[in-house]
C-alpha cells in the first residue's frame, strides 16, 4: 500500500499514458480508505484530468455509500465498480444462490443509481459461471441501470479463444437488453496469457480492458497494464504518448 504522496504521483503518470480510468480506493474498507479517496478524487479534480476515478465496491449499501458521499463533498462523478462472485464455485463457497445473487446485485445497483453514482456491475469468477447465469445476472443489473458490465477472469483460468466465445456471448446479451451499455474485460495472469486475453477481448468487441503497473495483484497477478499498451500502442490500436510509461513502471516497482 504505498504512500498518499506515492497514490498522487502514480495517478499523475497515469494520466500522462492516457489511462482512462482508474481504481482509486474500496471505501467500504473503512475511514483511512476512504480519507485517501477523497484526496486523490481532489487531486483529479484539481488537475482537471481526463483520467476519470471509479471506486470498488461488494454489492452492498454500507460499500455503496461513502463513495457517493466522497462524490458530492468533491463535486465530480466516481464510478461505482460493484462485484460479487458468480460462478458455481463462488456460490458454493460463500453458499449463495443465484436468486440472492440476482437480488443484492440489484438492489446496490438501484442505490448506487439513485445516489446519482455511474455503476459498473462486475461479475466475479466469470469464466468459470453457467451462461445461463451469466445472462440472468447481467439482464437484471442492466435493468437496475447499470451503465457497463465487466466480465471477470478472475483466477486467470481463460484462453484467448474462450475470451473471445465470451465476450461475443456477453455482447449478444447486451444488444438483446440495452444496446448503450458497454461492456469491459478484467483478466489475471495465472497462466501468462493476460495480455493476449485481453487483447482478444478487445477484438471481439469489449469496450475497455482492465490491467495494474507491472501486472501486480493478486497471486501472480493481474494483466501487465504497462506491456498490454506497448502491444496496442505497436499494434495501430491506440495512439497514446507513451514515453513516461517507463518512469511509471519503474516508480512503481520501487514504492
């Protein structure tokens, strides 16, 4: 957990490389969370950045809440990234059905909404959930007023052909319920394919692709945000001003 100076400094390179958007803080961890959000959603109101910052949240209201009061104290939008587990997997370890699943997911959808917040519903463990329930799930958060869903491969488990039956699955969901929702892909590298995922996912029609400086998170980590540019950036996809990526890397290496 690096320093508020380091947060300031990191968000600041991000914006150079064009991040769109960024992971500020789960202010339902508590008040030490939530100070270091509010300082850093000042921090990009400030500066006037493009970057826009989005909160993570379980779908529940007590994680709901504090983002939508740091939203109003600091006056600019926060995006609620709002998650809960839904592959059989999940539901079995935490012992949810997909009926209370459906309904807490839509009742912090409706909250987080009505607080004036944009909500994007994340489906942990995607990858590995029943299409059915893939659908069932996104049909109900789209209808609660989600603006994008995210597909989650959450413990790395894809491969780019299955990234790509995914994403155009989730796709079709999504015209068939409301075509202006966007949809995302959050990948991990438990197998080293994050980049390559992500890259198929993007082929295949996702909006946005998620990554951290390096690949760092959890276990042995998440898409390389640093090496999936370079690859779009070589590629023709992006056209981003990449030269402080390596000032970014290696700050972030060090803290």
């Amino acid at each position: 957990d690096p320093s508020l100076d380091d947060k300031i400094r990191i968000l600041h390179f991000m914006e150079k490389i064009g991040v769109d958007t960024a992971d500020i803080g789960l202010p339902g961890a508590g008040v030490h969370v939530q100070k270091t959000v509010e300082r850093l959603a000042i921090e990009i109101r400030d500066n006037k950045m493009k970057l826009v910052p989005n909160c993570a949240g379980r779908t529940h209201e007590n994680d709901i809440r504090p983002i939508a009061e740091i939203s109003q104290r600091v006056g600019i939008p926060i995006a609620v990234a709002a998650f809960i587990g839904s592959s059989p997997i999940r539901q079995f370890a935490e012992e949810w059905d997909l009926d209370w699943i459906i309904g807490q997911a839509t009742r912090a959808i409706r909250f987080a909404v009505g607080e004036g917040l944009p909500v994007m519903f994340v489906t942990e463990d995607t990858t590995r959930a029943k299409p059915e329930h893939v659908e069932k799930l996104y049909v109900a958060a789209i209808d609660a007023g989600a603006e994008r869903i995210c597909v989650c491969d959450t413990v790395g488990h894809a491969t780019p052909w299955g990234v790509m039956n995914l994403i155009k699955f989730v796709r079709g969901i999504v015209e068939r319920a409301n075509p202006a929702v966007k949809v995302d892909w959050h990948g991990h590298a438990d197998r080293g394919l994050g980049v390559v995922n992500s890259i198929a996912a993007i082929q295949a029609g996702a909006d946005r692709v998620h990554g951290c400086a390096l690949g760092i998170g959890e276990r042995v980590g998440n898409t390389a945000l640093d090496l999936l540019m370079v690859n779009l950036k070589l590629m023709g996809w992006i056209d981003n001003d990449l030269t402080s990526l390596p000032d970014y890397v290696r700050f972030v290496s060090e803290v």
